[in-house]
C-alpha cells in the first residue's frame, strides 16, 4: 500500500492500492475510533461498491448507514444537500459521527459539502472512485454544489479525515469517463512533474495506477499545503482551464466533458507559448502525442474569437486582468499575468 501525507490545516492520509476497499472498515478505524458514519453514494457506484464497503464497516464494528442519489453532475444541488441533512437527522447524528464519501467527485464534493456545513461541520473521509476523484478532487478539501448560476458557486473547505483510494475500482469506469480523469493527471504532469509524464508517456496506464494516483495526489497534496486556500502556487493547477471553461461554456456544458475542454485548453496553450519562444521547442507535440494516448482530443473547431469573447463575460477579468498558466517545459509552469487585451493577443498566437 503507498502512503501520501498531506499536511493543510488538518493532517491527513492517502491510502492508494489495489484491493483497499474491502479494508476499508479498519482503515477508518485507524482514524475515527467512535462515532457512527454516513456512507453517501450515487446509484451507479452503489452498485459496484456500496455493499463491500458496508460490509467492510460492519466487520470493524462501525455503526453505518448509508444514503444514495442519482448519479450526475444534476444531483449536486442543494436538493441533494437537504435530503442529506434530512437522512443524517433522522438517524440522529451528532457532530461526533461522521460521513464516508464514496464516488466521484460529484459525491465526494456534495458530501464533503455536507460534512462542512451540517452541525457548523462534521469529519469526512473519501473513498474516491474516479480518476478524476483519486487523481485530484478528493485531495485538498475544496467542498461545493452548483447554483443556477454556476457551478460550484457555494462550497467551502473542509479537509477529509483520510482517503482511500483503491484503483481498483477504476476498471468498472466508462473508458470515456476514465479518460476525462487522464486529463488532469497529464495536467500534474505537464505542470510539476517530467517523470509523471514519462511513465505516463512510455508505460502502460493502466497497469500502473497505484503508482500514478499516488505521483498525482503527491503534486496535489503539495500545493495545496503550500496554498490551501488558493492565492499563489494553487493557481497553476489551472493550466488548461481558462481556455477549458470557455470551451464548456460554449457547449452549454453539454457537448464537451471537463477533462476534454481541459486537454484541448492545454494543448492550445502550450502551442501558442512554443510558438511565442516561451516553451521549450517539441512540447506541444510530446504533450498531444500523450493526450491522443490516452483518447482526448487536442484541438477543437470552436473559433478562438468566440472563445475570447466568452472569457470575458467574468467581468472581474477587465480591471483585473488574467493569470494564464503556461508551461515553459515538461513539469515546469508559471502563471503570467495578462490584461484582456495582452490575452486577445496571445490567442491569436
Ligand atoms: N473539489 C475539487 O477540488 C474538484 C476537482 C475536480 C473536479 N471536481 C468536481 O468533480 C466532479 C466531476 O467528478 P467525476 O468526473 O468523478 O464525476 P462523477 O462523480 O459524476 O463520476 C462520473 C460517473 O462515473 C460513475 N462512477 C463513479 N465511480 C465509478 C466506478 N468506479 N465505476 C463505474 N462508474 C463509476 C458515476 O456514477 C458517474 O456517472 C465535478 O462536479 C467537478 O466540479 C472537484
Ligand atoms: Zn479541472
């Protein structure tokens, strides 16, 4: 079993292995000696998982329950939240119990949501089951649910307890939903880390994974300590994402998944910066050659005019202007502030 430790406000273990969730009842009484908990999970991974791991609870004598939603980016609404809040009442529970979070990052964020805010905020532990989840969300302790007028506009932080991840459960994952994951881990790569990117380069993915989660949630773990609350080094965990978001926005956040709009987000950037002489010369093509790899796209036909325009609509961009993060190498970036106007040009390439 590999072990990351994150250091934020609170102090925490990754556990990533093959195989953990059937541990998962001892390895949570590690951490939470009393208390009853909260299983939250959606249909899809209650299927596949939901039974093992309440067995598991049972076999370390932790008192569970457990609540399922619907799957999808829909069910993380303040709907969700109340029916939650309503369940952990009517099982009585107080600020010394706790909730296991087991999913993606749609459960690992309305739950950890939950867990901030239910009794002025409980302990929770994740049980990611994404790569999106294990590579990333389920490290840092950014909680939220979406509003009408966006997503994750109403969230908090709130560290977990403990996270399990077991990769194994990554095999049962859409190959489409497993490559929406790889996204971001090429992400850490390309940002911190050229060994990342080699093994992701030149191995194969998926017989690799518990070495990769762990690389992935190492660089995450990283900067969130330096940054937990997001005003510097947290920053360059955007690369891919400014150009990303306005992508998802031009498809009404239907036509185009996260990890997609980001990997075309990266692509297009890390271009335009070896163009500009700011990249080292061969990047953009070590980077697209990887992201094909692991089946996302590298460009898209949406015109960049359109895209610029829609970046604007954040109003707050036209006083402040943009910090755009660019790679000058493999695992190396930087974040270079831009007025819109610097932005438009560099678009343009
Ligand atoms: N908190 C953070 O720092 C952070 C970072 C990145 C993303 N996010 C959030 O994470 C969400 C996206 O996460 P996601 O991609 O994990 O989406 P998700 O939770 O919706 O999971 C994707 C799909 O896979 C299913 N699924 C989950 N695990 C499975 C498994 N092991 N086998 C089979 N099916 C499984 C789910 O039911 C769902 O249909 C977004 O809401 C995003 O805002 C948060
Ligand atoms: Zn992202």
């Amino acid at each position: 079993m590999e072990k990351v430790t994150v250091n934020a406000s609170i102090k925490y273990e990754i556990l990533i292995d093959n195989g953990l969730l059937d541990h998962s009842g001892e390895l949570i009484k590690a951490v939470k000696q009393s208390g009853k908990c909260a299983v939250i999970t959606d249909d899809n991974v209650d299927k596949f998982y939901g039974e093992r791991v309440m067995k598991s609870l049972q076999c370390a004598h932790i008192d569970a329950v457990k609540f399922v939603f619907p799957h999808g980016e829909a069910s993380k609404n303040h709907s969700t939240l109340l029916n939650i809040y309503d369940f952990l009442t009517e099982h009585s529970f107080t600020r010394s119990d706790y909730i296991v979070a087991l999913g993606g990052g749609v459960v690992g964020d309305t739950a950890g949501y939950a867990a901030a805010t239910y009794m002025r905020g409980i302990d929770f532990i994740q049980i990611p089951t994404t790569v999106v989840a294990q590579s990333d969300s389920s490290v840092g302790g950014k909680t939220a649910v979406d509003i009408k007028a966006g997503k994750n506009l109403v969230g908090a932080f709130h560290q977990p307890r403990l996270v399990i991840a077991d990769t194994e459960t990554l095999s049962t994952l859409t190959p489409e939903f497993f490559s929406d994951g790889m996204a971001e881990v090429i992400k850490h790569g390309m940002i911190k880390s050229a060994e990342l990117f080699e093994i992701l380069s030149n191995s194969d993915i998926k017989s690799n994974l518990v070495d990769i989660i762990k690389r992935n949630v190492a660089i995450k773990g990283q900067v969130v300590e330096n940054d937990e609350r997001e005003k510097g080094e947290r920053m360059l965990l955007n690369f891919g994402h400014t150009l990303g978001h306005a992508l998802e926005k031009y498809y009404n956040f239907t036509g185009l998944t996260h990890g997609y709009a980001v990997a075309i987000g990266m692509s297009t950037f890390t271009h335009i910066a070896e163009h500009r002489g700011i990249c080292k010369s061969g990047v953009a093509d070590k980077l697209d050659t990887l992201l094909k790899k692991c089946g996302l796209p590298t460009t898209d036909p949406a015109s960049i005019d359109e895209l610029y325009k829609i970046s604007l609509g954040d109003k707050k961009h036209l006083s402040s202007g943009m910090n755009i993060v660019i790679c000058t190498d493999i695992g190396e970036s930087k974040v270079i502030k831009m007025s819109v106007e610097e932005y438009k040009d560099f678009l343009e390439g």
